[in-house]
C-alpha cells in the first residue's frame, strides 16, 4: 500500500460543500497515482459517503485498498446519536457497507469508536466471524486504549489503529505507538495535517457553517489566532526543504516509523497531488528535531472535540 492514502471524510460535504464530479475524479487521480488506500466510514455524510466510493471504484475495485468503519447507532434522520457494538449490529453494519460500497469484501473493516457498554471481545468476535465468511480481509481499531487493543488482539489479529495524530496531535506517541510497534500493527494517522491547518492557508472566519470545523475548538478564533502563532515556524522550515507546509507536515508523520501511514483528506485533485510529493522528502535528524521542539506537545491551544462530541475523547 501506498504510505499516504486518501481520507474521504470531506467528499461529503463534512468541510464545507463538496463536488461530486470533482471527488470523483480526485479518486480517480489518487488510484492513478498508486494512491490506493482509501479510507471512508458508514458514518460519514450518513452512508453517502461510501456510495460516492462505490460509484467512484465502479470498473476499478481491485485498485483500491479500501478500509470504512462503523460503530456509531443512527436516528432516522442519518445523524449519529451514540454508539453500538452489539454483535447483531456488527453484520448489519458490514451488509449495509457492502452494499453502498458495491463490492462483495472490505479489505479492512474498522470499530470506528468501541462501545463502552459492549466488551471490546465481543464485538470484535462478531467481526472476526465477517473474516471468517470472507466478507471481510482485516480488521482495525479506531481511537482505542492500549488496554482494549490487547483485548481485541486476544480474540483476533488486529491489523491496523486509526487514530488521529499530527504536529498539533501528539498524544499516540506516548503509548499507542510503541505499542503498536510491540504488536506488529499498522498505525494509521488520520487529519495528519490537523483538518488543515498545516497548509498554512486557513482563515478562521472563511470557514462556512456548514463546515465541521466551526464545532472544533481548535478553530475557534481564540484558539487559531493562538495557534497560528507557531506556524512561522513551520514556514521557514518548509522553505529551506522548498516544499510547501502541508507535505513537510505529512513528511514528519511518516518518519515516525515503518508501518505508520497517513490518509490526509482533500477534495482536489491539485491538493492531492501536491500531498503525494511529501513521499519524496526525507527529513535530516536537525530537521525533526526543530520540529518536534517547536511542536511540542500541549504547545496548541484548544481540545480536539467539543466536550459533548460522540467522537471521543477530548
């Protein structure tokens, strides 16, 4: 696979409005390109976000390594009102993915977020059991404790963790990497580029309502004007590399180690391109080393969700 992939999480709409034709064509240039991990999830745009895939992957399924998750219960409006690990709701999750996704296999199916009133072992049996029928290849975990990956481990190979991890997110390094590195599993930072800041070209106040972002208290313009203080920083360093922020900042997350991928999100097939250009960058020891001073953990201000947000800790 290739070490950077594409989060589809903004082709729905989630940053603002979307173009499908342009989403499409920006899937079409990532697989083009050997882009071929792509990452979506039942709950994204309420499954329209893997319908989008299964349209886009029409003709070129087998290109694409393509990992969705589920775990979040629905209302009957499509909005995310809690979470559900029941084993019954594991298959119908996985056929319901199956369908909008227009392929018969998942390569990697992950528990977007583990239900607390659910044992993480039967969950993750009710998934081994989909491997099992070939439904589907590897299972995942997403923004879960080193206790219940060890968990879920016992009951079956866990293949990869998502969890989100960027200069602004450094909280994976304390445990949850070198725990994968003990057990073999692949990590998988999502919103490597902080949903965006790393590009340098974010503006607090353009940032639509109808854009995910505006609920993040990161974007608050309290907390921005605060946080793009330390981007000059980044610049400079970028520019001495003669790249632009964006890859230098996805370049740092893949020098954290071997099986350490990165699925940055974008609507563009411009963006995307210039993304895959950070695989070309190598980074000196003086070089991570700036970084990681300047960047250092607690130096942002702001959590990563609201304090009511269903998708995790804060």
């Amino acid at each position: 696979m290739s070490p950077l992939g594409l989060g589809c999480f903004g082709l729905s709409g989630t940053y603002g409005p979307a173009d499908e034709s342009e989403s499409i064509r920006t899937i079409h240039r990532a697989l083009d390109l050997g882009c071929n991990l792509l990452d979506t999830a039942d709950e994204y745009g309420a499954g329209r976000n893997e319908l989008l895939l299964g349209r886009a992957l029409a003709g070129r399924r087998r290109q694409a390594f393509l990992g969705t998750k589920f775990g979040f219960a629905w209302d009957h409006n499509g909005k995310a009102i809690g979470l559900n690990g029941h084993p019954d709701y594991v298959r119908r999750a996985c056929e319901a993915s199956l369908g909008r996704l227009q392929t018969d296999v998942i390569d990697i199916y992950y528990l977007h977020r583990v239900d607390p009133k659910i044992p993480i072992e039967e969950t993750v049996g009710a998934m081994a059991k989909l491997v099992g029928e070939g439904k589907v290849r590897y299972l995942g975990l997403s923004e879960a404790t080193p206790d219940q990956i060890r968990r879920a481990c016992r009951v079956h190979t866990v293949a990869a963790l998502q969890s989100e991890y960027s200069l602004w997110t450094r909280e994976p390094e304390e445990h949850l990497l070198p725990l994968c590195r003990e057990l073999g599993i692949a990590f998988v930072a999502f919103s490597p580029l902080g949903r965006g800041f790393f590009s340098g070209k974010l503006n607090p106040h353009s940032i639509s309502g109808e854009d995910f972002r505006t609920h993040l208290p990161r974007f608050q313009p309290e907390n921005f004007d605060i946080n793009s203080r330390l981007l000059p920083a980044l610049l400079a360093i970028a520019e001495r590399k003669t790249c632009s922020p964006a890859q230098l900042a996805l370049a740092w997350v893949l020098a954290q180690g071997d099986k350490v991928f990165a699925i940055p999100g974008t609507k563009s097939a411009g963006h995307l391109e210039e993304n895959l250009r950070a695989l070309s960058l190598n980074l000196s020891d003086d070089e991570k080393r700036a970084v990681n001073e300047t960047f250092r953990p607690g130096v942002f201000a702001g959590e990563r969700y609201p304090k009511t947000s269903l998708f995790g800790p804060e």
